[in-house]
C-alpha cells in the first residue's frame, strides 16, 4: 500500500489541494482533485478542521492560520533563520533600487519563493511567498540550478513548460545558459517567466559545502537589457548574505 492510500496520505493531500491556485474548495471539488470519494474527503475535511489546519468557509474549505503556523516553523522561515538573515539584506536592495526584490531557495527541481518585498514604484510581478516555479524558467532558479550537482551534471528535465514564448525549451539552450551563468556568476531572465518582466539573480552559497542554498532577484520593467545596470549591486548582496548563511546552524 502506498502513502496516498492511507487515510494520512489521503488528508495531506487534501492540504495540498487548498494550498494550490485554488485556495477555497467545496467537497465535491476536493473530492475530484485527490481522487477519492466524496464521502472520504467529507470525513478527512471533518478532522482537519476539528484539528483546526482547515477552517469552514461557508459550504467550502480553506486553509486555517494554524497551517500558516506550522509553515512558519521550518528552517528557512524561522527566527535567526534564512529568511531572517536575509531581510537586511533585501531591505537595502529594495532601498537602493525601489525595485522588486526576492529571496528563492531550491525544492527539488523547482524554486520556492520565501521572501517578497516591493513597493508602488515596482514593476508587478504576478509571484507570492509559497508559489514555486520551474527552475530553468526563473533568473532565481537558474542561478541555483547552475552551481548545483543537478544542473552541473547535465540533468536537465524531461519536458519544458513554456510560460511564455521566451522561456527556455530545450536541453541544449538551458545547458548553454547554466554555463553563462557559472562563469558570469548571474542569472537573467528576459520575459521567460512573465511577459513585460525582467529580471537578474545571483546565487547564495553555504561556504562550508560550496552549495547554493539560496538566490536572490531583483525584478524590473522589461526594457532591453536595463536591469544588467544591477549586476554589482547584487553580486555584493549575495556576497553579504553568504557571509552570513555559513554561519547558521541547521
């Protein structure tokens, strides 16, 4: 028996479905997007919320603050943890440039956004803290990826979703882009994740291992290449925020 066909299984995976693109479900939706039977989803959604990590939204399910909770508790967003140590570090990006500015780390082959700060004078960026994105589509991903035994190695995916028609879509373009951003030290992203949005990232590395545990980002209008003018103000910024990332304690 596989985990999903546990009772557990089956309860995390109805979490799962309220903390995607749709965040209030009724049953018969949840029911269809976990595959079990509506009564199941019935009497799991009864324990959640008895349990308080899902909250009753009139006829529909939404998660609770006690989910927000429990989330706030793993490393990266905990006190003195990387979210910590990076918010001065964004906050004299976001300072100095009154640009979009973003803290990713790497989930398996995605990024997932920790951090987001902007202002009214920033470009909109459709991301939020949570959202997870393809690595090879997002300047933040691939500022990782490129320094990593992953993309250091040549894996690369099997298949490409093209978000827009500039989005990298084959194996041999990422290659060649993850080799320009190992020896450039920055990533860029020219409207590949979201049309009229560009953007330039750098890596964060645990000095201990050598690994890239972290990237940041700083969004602008897309405008040729206008947002290459951030490239050293970011390198320092990466460089700082590293200083600091070798000396947490896991």
């Amino acid at each position: 028996m596989s985990s999903s066909d546990t009772s557990a299984g089956k309860a995390l995976a109805l979490l799962g479905a309220l903390g995607g693109p749709r965040p209030v479900m009724g049953v018969s939706e949840l029911a269809k997007a976990v595959s079990v039977p509506k009564s199941t989803a019935h009497r799991l959604l009864v324990v959640l919320t008895e349990s308080g990590y899902v909250r009753r939204a009139g006829d529909k399910y939404a998660l609770s603050t006690r989910a927000f909770e429990l989330g706030n508790q793993v490393a990266v967003a905990r006190a003195n943890g990387l979210r910590d140590r990076a918010m001065p570090v964004l906050s004299e990006l976001y300072a100095q440039t009154r640009e979009a500015v973003h803290l990713g780390v790497p989930e398996g082959s995605s990024v997932l956004y920790v951090e987001k700060l902007f202002g009214p004078e920033s470009v909109r960026v459709d991301t939020a803290v949570g959202m997870r994105r393809p690595q090879y589509a997002t300047a933040l991903g691939k500022a990782m990826l490129a320094f990593s035994e992953l993309g250091s190695g040549g894996s690369v995916p099997a298949r490409f979703y093209r978000f827009t028609a500039f989005t990298i879509g084959t194996p041999d373009l990422l290659g060649r882009v993850l080799e320009r951003v190992r020896q450039e030290g920055y990533s860029t992203d020219f409207e590949e994740a979201f049309l009229g949005v560009s953007c330039i990232a750098v890596p964060v590395f645990d000095r201990r291992s050598g690994k890239p545990v972290a990237a940041l980002s700083l969004s602008t209008a897309a405008a040729g290449r206008a947002v290459l003018r951030y490239r050293s103000v970011m390198l320092k910024a990466a460089e700082q925020l590293s200083g600091h990332v070798s000396t947490m304690v896991a």
